[in-house]
C-alpha cells in the first residue's frame, strides 16, 4: 500500500499535486474538531472584519469567525459529497453488475427502473423533499435522495462492461469451475469495473456539491448546518459584494475550486493507475 | 445402460431478427453420437468455421438447448443453465478446455484460483490442506506441480503450461469427460505436441472420454479414436479415425485431407488446390440436397447423393 | 552487398525500451540479425511467440515506432532504380517514396487492413492512386485487370469488406499488396485465421505472383508446414535471435540445429501414429533471456559452454547456417519418410 503511494508520488505527477491539495483540504476541515467555536452560534467575533493576522480568513457579517465557519463547512459539505458518492457507487455497482451478467428479465427490469430514475427531474424533488421535511431535513438524509438519483447513469456504464465480460472465455472457466455468480461479479469482474467507478464517483462528487450549493443558496436547505452553500446563502442574504464583505465569498470559492481540482487530479491519476490495462503492463505482460 | 453420452438427432437452430422473423440459421442439422462408458476413446469433431462443430461442443456442455432431439448423459437430458443441483453434477462429470488459454484465464487473477473453486465446489472439501492436495494430484497427472503453478499470474506462464494447468483444472473433479475445443491451436508449436500427447495418456492412463475439437487433420490422425467430419452443420462422414483419414470418401472429406500441407517433400512447393475437388463439392453444395447417412463395411458412416 | 540480394540486414538490433512506474524493461524483441534475401525468391521466417518475429517485420517495413527502437545494425534494400535505403534509419519521407510502390505487406486478420466502412474500390485509391500515378477510370481499368489474376470479379469493387467472405478478403488484400507491382512483399502470417482449403488456394496464389513478377517475398509464419511448400530458404529465428537458415529442403532433412529438429520432428502427418517427441521448458523472456546460447535451458544436446557463450551463426554447407557449438552432431528425430527415430536427441 506504501510503496503503491510512493510509486505513484514519484512519478505521477498529477497524483502529487492532487494528493497535496486534498491533504490541504482534509486537514483544513479536521481542524474543525478542534475548534474552540461553536459555528451555531453568531455574533462571537466583531463583524466585516477583513482577512488579518488575528482573524486568518476575517469574519462575515454575522460576526462568525470564517477560518472555523469555513473549516466547519467543508467537513460537512466533503463528508456530504463522499456519502453521496459512496452510496450511489455502491447502488450503481450491484445494478449495472448484476443487470450486465445475469442478463434476461434481471437486466430488463433494472433498467426499466434505471431509465425511470432518469427522466424523473431532480431539482423539483429535492424541492418537495424540503418543504415537507423543512428543518428536519439534514445533511444524511439529503445525501440519501441525492445517493438515489446519481446512480442510473454509471450503472449502464458499468452494465455494458459487465456484458462484454459475460462473454469472455474466463468467465465461462469460472462457472465450469463451481463458482457463484455473486463471485464471478465481485471477484472476477469487479476489477474492470474499478476505473469506471473511480472516474465517475468524481463527477458524481461534484454533481452532488454543486447541487447542494445550488439548493442551500436557493435557501432550500437547512440554512442552519454550517456547509459551503449555506454559507454562501448567508453571504448573499447579507448582500456582501455589495457591502464590501469580498472574503466571505471569495475564500470559499478558492478553497472549494483548490479541493475539486485535487480530487479530479487524483481521481484521474488513480484511475489510470487501478485500470486493468495500466496493470497488465506493470505486471509485464 | 452404458452409454455415456448419447446425442440423438441434434438440431439447432438460430432465428435471427425478431419474433415475427423468418430468417434463422440452421448450425447442426441431425447430428449423431455417442460414448460408451467402458471404453475411454478420443473422438474428434472436425470442420471448418461455419461446420457447427462449436454449436454441438456447446450443446452437449449444456450451453445451449437442442432445437430438436436430445443430448443424454449418463441417461439424463443434459440440464442447461439454471437447474441448480442438476446441472452441478452435470458439471462435475463433464468439463471443458477451451481454445486460448490467455483468454481462459483472468489475466488479472492467479491461476491456481480456478483448481482451489473447483476442488472447494464439487470435490465437497474446504479445508486449506485438502484442496491444496487435490490441486496438486490434477497438476501432477499433467506434467505440472502446485509449487510451480501456484500464485503464479497467467501472463507468468507459457502458453504449453497454462493449457496444462487449464486440463488440470478440469481433471480436479475426476470428470467423465473432457470437451476440448482446439485446444493446441493457439500454443506454439513447440510445447503443442506436449498437450496433445497429454490428451493420450489422459485416455490411456486415467480412463477419461475426451471429445476433441478441431480443424487440424494431422493431431485428429495421431490421437483420435474415431472421428466425425461436419460440414456446414450436417455429419458428412464419420466412423474409425485411421480407416477415415486414410481415405476418406465423402468429397468434402477428400478436399480437406488434399488441402493439407505436409512437410514431406519439402522445398518442392505441392500448392496446387485440389481444384477438381473444389468443383465437386461446389456442384453439391449448389444442388442443395442434404443426402443421408448410409453405413460402409468398416464401420464409417459416408453421406451419399441422390445422382 | 551482392547485387543478387534485396535485402540485406546487418547486425540488427531493435529493442523495446519502456519506462513505466519507475520499472525499467529492455525487451530485446531483435538482438544480433545478419541475413539477407536474393531478388525473386520466398524467404520464410520460422519462430514461435517471444521469438522476435515481429518486431523483426516491424523493422523491416519501416514500422519502427516507440518504444520500439533499432539500438545498432542495419537493414538495407536495394530496388530498382533506386539508392539503397537502410530503412533502420531512413526517414519518414524516404520511406514514404519505397513505401507500397517498392515494398508492401499482406497482414494477417484482413479486416484489420480493410476499413469496414469504405468500399474496395476506395481502398484500391487510398492506397494505389500515389504511387502509380493514375487515377480515375484509368485506376479502375488496372484495379480490375488485377483482380481478375486473382480470379475476383469487378463486382468486389463495390462491396464492402463484411460482404465478402474470409477468403475473398484475403485476396483482395493480396490484390493491394501487389497492384503496383512491389518489388519486396511482406507476408505476416498471411493464412492463420482461414480454413484449411482456402489457405491453400491463398498460398498457391501469393507463390504464383511471386514467380509472375519476380519479387521478393518474406513469409512469416510458426506454421512449418507453409514453409515447406511455399519457401525457398527459412530462417529459424529462437528469442530475437537467428539459429538457423538455409535452404528449406536442406533444413527439412538435415538440420543442424536441436530447435529446428524438433520443430521438423513434432510436425504430425496423417499415415503416421508414431509419437511425437515433445520439448521441455517454456518459450524465453525477452526481457531477460537466457545467458550464453538461449536455447541451452531446453536443449538436449546443451553442454556447459552452451550457457556461457554464444554460439555464431556459423557456415555448415553452401548457403546453410546454424547457431549452435554441436551442430555436427545434430540428427534428424524423424527421418523425411517418417520413420519414427529416437524420441531424444544424443550425442
């Protein structure tokens, strides 16, 4: 595991510079288990003060201090998008893998499903999900819907692999030789399907966040959970470009842009190395 | 009854297009065979690409359902896909090899990972000890080891091996028989004859049936038994391998035989085709009339015309 | 270089130098070739996978792309009405000028070569049109003339390449290779992929033209029974290396080397039942072969100084080769009638 890292550091050049900016990031967003602030609460700093060496990141308008505020928000707003792209993977990997190998009325009843989970529009849910669960609505059960909607379209990615791999003469070997099909799709097939996960719980990381951006400054989340959209929902509630509050947007948007691009370019650097390909060459083939 | 395989006029039929389409080719048409159970032999199916040689291969392996008649072993239809613990006992008397053993193999994967599944699903055993010993008898009665196959990867292999360590893999549950779909046709030449004298010894020594597959006339000559020739889905001639091979008489079993290339007389360049041949078989083929089978005083089986 | 030869490659050495991961391999696919191929005569080159085939090919088509690179040596071709071209080094634009008009190739798998979403006819222009300078009606007029040596009809012209069968495509891409009249055809393993009654019919046919216009064919192929009745020497090639060559019926009856022997030997035939020897061992790693002589790990004949030096392609007879310190001492395992020798090779 070490030495895969190390390998990868020494000549991957994207792998060192995504590992670097997430690191930053993740960092970042731990040191809010450390915070002697409560980011609840408002007014425990004096307010609109720009960045200095007493406040790092300066307060916004609530008088929140934005170095915690922020570390809160992107330990929430990371924890979110990882949870959305986990459950969804995971969905989209039991579909696309079982509708792929099994095949017959298996196949067609997911994507029966899956086609429906398409065209159903997700904004005007999600909506609906927050005037009828308003303040209950938090950060898990957000993710939940949000897990339930990102997943059709990787399953058919993963689907038309699994189908091409049904044909393949090892598979046929690993039914002659007693294995379960739950085994074959795990064990057998699963590691070509790995760089397609990997690439798309990337997209699907950033779908998810910029939804909930979208949705939080639209003021249709709990505005109350610290997170990078609520914060930006506050920032407009209190007119900050206009009254000259720049920090409270612009530090957010930097960090935030700093975190996708470190995790695109370890998901692409990751994502060449796990390809079957990739390892069939380092392996000397 | 001791027959172990009986195939009874074996049709199979695909229909291409949809449900309300007429189109449909016609891979086996009435073919014929069987095994008996106290006399190991190697029988070879030749043909070229089109014979249904691999349709019938399929069929009997329990792949693909006949259109028409049946396939039994050991007096039971041949149970297909799904039929739970049927088809396991199916599969742990009957095994296949198949043609290219890169492909066979999870290149991604140990080797000895499919000898341990197959041992551990239908040998019953799952202690650590046991199945290592039952992979390393199958790799013994090869020519191979459990030490120089195990934890090795595919492309760590020679293809002669890997072919091997694929034939061990079906010997682990001490099958009836063995299905090998030209299996010495993507191995080089030099370790070809090693498998191919395996399939021998695996008849002779350890009393396995093996069903060999294959379009090279010259392996059919050295190992087989008997042995079926197919053309465009019909048996055209079939019956003692040798007696056969020697001379055969139905014209498509002519033509094959005058197309091979043989190393005798080597540097004088014998190319011409056998055009006469050709045109012989061209005339039938055109005429469309599918024959039948009638016996010849050796036992062989030829498909004569109607003039 | 002989004015009687083509081609003559020395010393070559090409090598596929890949870095990856901080994993350093040197495969050395073509270590050490010195041959050379007369005008009007079929060459056939023997060898099994990992014996450097074809990287050898891609060499002498010109087709020498990263990570594959010549590391030392030459291979010159000397057409007609032409400078020598060593294609080793030769330039993109060079190679260009030799490349279909003087040299061609017939592949294997003809679907690669045919683009299946273009007509023959438009294949015929790609590739034709250049180097012959025509174009037009008067293209087609030479296209279908070709063809009609081949025995197609013009209708191929029109017909996509699924339209036709296996064998018909190899003919037309034979009728590719061979349109502007080339003076050097590379033949890669030209009838692997068709049935037994075709590939007899193709072979007859790229032997015909051959003799027709008097080119040079390299056929290239593990197949030993091709060589015997379609080449006129063979070069035996073992791990990038060449350990034998010579003319084909010499080779067929005498060789002197243990690799062609037993390749010669394993050859089943139909009339016989004696057993076939085997050979022990795998094929080499070429990124990592054997020291000394590369067959010694799977030779019978191997003797200590087998694995320390390595044996030169040395003059047994007139025009025949062998790269062995025994190969006084090598008999035939089968003799040419068949007759089963000894299953082993001794001394």
């Amino acid at each position: 595991m070490i030495s895969i890292v190390r390998d990868l550091i020494r000549y991957n050049i994207e792998f060192a510079i995504g590992l670097v900016l997430t690191t930053i990031i993740v960092i970042f967003a731990c040191l809010s288990f450390f915070s002697p602030v409560n980011p609840n609460l408002v007014y425990t700093a004096i307010p609109d003060q720009p960045p200095s060496w007493q406040y790092w990141f300066g307060t916004n308008s609530r008088g929140q201090e934005m170095f915690w505020q922020l570390s809160f928000a992107f330990r929430n707003t990371l924890s979110f998008g990882v949870t959305v792209a986990l459950i969804s993977r995971v969905i989209s990997i039991f579909v696309g893998l079982l509708s792929g190998y099994l095949g017959g009325w298996v196949d067609r009843i997911l994507m029966f499903v899956n086609d429906i989970f398409v065209a159903i529009p997700i904004f005007p849910i999600l909506i609906l999900f927050y005037f009828v669960m308003r303040s209950n609505l938090n950060s898990f059960t957000l993710a939940l819907v949000m897990a339930c909607f990102g997943w059709p379209f990787d399953a058919r990615l993963i689907r038309s692999v699994a189908l091409g791999l049904r044909h393949r003469e090892f598979t046929r070997q690993a039914v002659f030789a007693g294995m379960s099909p739950i085994k074959i799709m795990l064990e057998e097939h699963l590691p070509y399907v790995m760089p397609i996960i990997f690439a798309t719980a990337m997209a699907n990381m950033i779908w998810s966040i910029g939804l909930e951006v979208t949705l939080a400054v639209l003021g249709f989340t709990n505005i109350n959970i610290p997170t990078v959209g609520t914060t930006l929902y506050w920032a407009n509630n209190h007119s900050a470009l206009v009254v000259g509050v720049w920090w409270w947007i612009l530090i957010p948007v930097i960090i935030l842009v700093m975190m996708f691009l470190g995790l695109f370019l370890l998901a692409v650097s990751l994502n060449e190395y796990i390809d079957p390909r990739s390892r069939l060459r380092r392996m000397g083939v | 009854m001791t027959a172990l395989l009986d195939v009874d006029h074996v049709d199979k039929r695909y229909v291409l297009g949809g449900v309300l389409s007429r189109e449909h080719v016609d891979a086996v048409i009435d073919a014929d065979l069987s095994l008996q159970r106290d006399e190991p032999e190697i029988f070879t199916i030749i043909g070229e690409s089109g014979s249904g040689k691999t349709t019938l291969a399929r069929m009997i392996l329990g792949l693909e359902t006949p259109t028409s008649g049946q396939i039994l072993f050991d007096g039971e239809v041949v149970p297909t896909r799904g039929s739970g613990k049927k088809r396991h006992a199916f599969m742990a008397q009957v095994q296949p090899v198949f043609q290219n053993p890169f492909e066979a193999f999870n290149p991604l994967k140990r080797v000895d990972r499919y000898l341990a599944s197959t041992a551990r699903s239908f040998l019953g055993i799952s202690d650590h000890t046991a199945v290592d010993a039952a992979m390393d008898q199958a790799l013994q009665k090869v020519g191979l080891s459990l030490a120089e196959v195990g934890g090795r990867y595919p492309h760590e292999l020679s293809g002669g091996q890997l072919q091997r360590a694929a034939i061990a893999r079906a010997l682990v549950c001490n099958p009836s028989l063995l299905i090998a779909d030209e299996p010495v046709s993507m191995v080089d030449a030099s370790l070809r004859m090693a498998i191919v004298n395996l399939l021998k010894t695996l008849r002779d020594e350890l009393d396995v049936h093996v069903i060999y597959i294959t379009h090279d006339l010259a392996t059919a000559y050295y190992i087989s038994d008997r042995i079926m020739i197919m053309q465009k889905g019909r048996v055209v001639e079939a019956g003692p391998a040798r007696a056969i091979l020697d001379s055969p008489q139905h014209p498509y079993a002519r033509l094959l035989k005058a197309s091979v290339l043989s190393a005798e007389d080597a540097g004088h360049g014998r190319l011409t085709p056998a055009a006469e041949l050709m045109r012989e078989c061209n005339e039938l083929a055109k005429r469309g009339d599918a024959g039948k089978l009638v016996s010849g005083t050796d036992g062989r089986q030829v498909r004569v015309y109607s003039r | 270089m002989a004015s009687n030869d083509v081609l003559e490659v020395r010393d070559l050495k090409a090598y596929y130098l890949m870095n990856y991961y901080g994993v350093t391999r040197e495969v050395r696919a073509v270590d050490d070739i010195t041959m050379s191929i007369k005008r009007n005569e079929v060459y056939g080159i023997a060898g099994e996978s990992s014996s450097g085939k074809t990287s050898f090919i891609k060499v002498l088509a010109a087709a020498i792309r990263p990570p594959l690179e010549v590391v030392a040596g030459s291979a010159v071709y000397d057409f007609s009405g032409m400078r020598p071209i060593d294609v080793a080094r030769a330039s993109d634009a060079d190679t260009d000028r030799i490349r279909w008009k003087y040299l061609s190739y017939i592949m294997q798998g003809s679907m690669s070569v045919l683009n299946p979403l273009r007509r023959i006819e438009s294949t015929f222009e790609d590739f034709a049109a250049r180097p012959l300078g025509l174009s037009g009606g008067a293209l087609r007029q030479r296209v279908v003339e070709h063809l009609a040596t081949l025995k197609l009809g013009p209708e191929v012209l029109r017909a996509y390449p699924h339209e036709l069968s296996g064998g018909m495509r190899q003919r037309v891409t034979i009728g590719l290779a061979t349109i502007c009249n080339p003076e050097f055809i590379i033949a890669d393993e030209p009838t692997t992929a068709l049935d037994v009654v075709v590939q007899k019919d193709v072979l007859s046919l790229i032997r015909n033209l051959q003799r027709q216009m008097g080119a040079s064919v390299i056929l290239v192929t593990h197949d030993m029974s091709v060589h015997a009745n379609m080449a006129d020497r063979v070069g035996i090639m073992y791990a990038g290396r060449l350990v034998e060559d010579g003319p084909t019926r010499t080779l067929f009856t005498a060789p002197k080397h243990p690799y062609t022997a037993h390749l010669v030997a394993s050859l089943p035939r139909i009339g016989d039942t004696a057993r076939r020897p085997a050979l022990e061992g795998r094929p080499p790693n070429l990124a990592d072969p054997p020291s000394g002589c590369r067959f010694h790990p799977r030779c019978p004949l191997a003797i200590d100084r087998c694995k320390t030096e390595v044996p030169p392609l040395a003059t047994v007879s007139q025009e025949h080769r062998s790269a062995c310190w025994r190969a006084d001492d090598v008999e035939p395992l089968v003799t040419a009638d068949g007759d089963a020798g000894r299953d082993t090779v001794t001394a």
